[in-house]
C-alpha cells in the first residue's frame, strides 16, 4: 500500500474525518506521513518553530509548559485521536505554545501546516470544518490548563475554629 492510502486509511478512522468528502481526505492525506515515534522522543519544545500538526493514532504523547520556578510541568497527555501541534496551524502565533515528548511507543500523522493553511486557503469548505474543529480543541486545552493552573497556585483555605 503507497504511503497516501495508508495515510487516508488511517484518517478514516478518525471521527471528525468521516465528515470530509473524499476527496478533501485525499487532500488531507497527501501533505501527511504516518510517523513512528518512541517514548521519551521530543516531538518539539515550547517556542520551537517546527510546522507540522499531529495526530495521534497510537501511544501517547505528553505536553508540557515551562512555569517559572517550578520547572516543566505536564498539563496534558494525548492519547488516541488527539492532536496536538495546532499552535503550528494559527496564522500569527506559528511557534510552539508548549513542548511535546514521547510517554509510550506509538504512532502519529504528522501534516504538513504550510501545506495545510495553503489547503484550508484554496477551499474553505475543508478550511471552515478543519479550523472549526481546532477552535473546539484550544477551547479544550485552554479550560484544562486554566484549572490545572488554578489548582497549583490556589492557596489552602484556612479552617476557623471558635475558641
């Protein structure tokens, strides 16, 4: 099987791909690769300027945030279906809002970003469900970090007894 079939074979799996017409998944397909990583390999670091979106299919995948005076810290871990690298994707930002490594061997599509902004350009019926579905993902990310935050820095309530 060539590289591309394998690649729409494994978008087809994928629920929010089954809304693509066929030929907006072959589009998709044609500017990824299936690629094949291993824990503890670094995908990128936060503020890196790599351009390729991810989506993993197998294993998962941990990001994670420098905060100052506390180090690295991990707010999220991809598992199947959940992507990850769309800070690529947004047409200003274009650098890594967090870093991504490896927790378990696995799998991801890694797509191609200029490619895929050129892609959403050119047709913006594929354009609108793609940017659609990443607006619901840093909408995600975002709540998820916001009560991470929360908690780490929440001072603990003191309990008042009467004396």
């Amino acid at each position: 099987m060539n590289p591309i079939d394998e690649v729409t074979q494994e978008l087809q799996k994928i629920p929010w791909f089954q809304e693509l017409k066929p030929e907006h998944l072959r589009q998709f397909a044609e500017i990824s690769f299936l690629r094949h990583y291993k824990a503890g390999e670094v995908f990128f670091h936060e503020g890196d300027k790599q351009d390729y979106f991810y989506i993993v299919l197998s294993g998962r995948v941990a990001l994670d945030l420098f905060i100052p005076h506390r180090g690295k810290i991990r707010f999220y871990t991809c598992e199947q279906w959940d992507n990850f690298g769309w800070s690529s994707v947004t047409p200003v930002v274009r650098t890594r809002t967090a870093g991504a490594v490896g927790v378990v061997d696995g799998i991801v599509i890694a797509t191609d970003t200029d490619k895929l902004q050129a892609l959403c350009d050119r047709d913006h019926d594929i354009g609108y469900l793609f940017m659609r579905r990443m607006v619901n993902v840093i909408a995600s990310r975002l709540l998820v970090t916001r009560l991470q935050l929360l908690d780490m820095f929440a001072e603990p309530t003191e309990t008042k007894t009467d004396e």
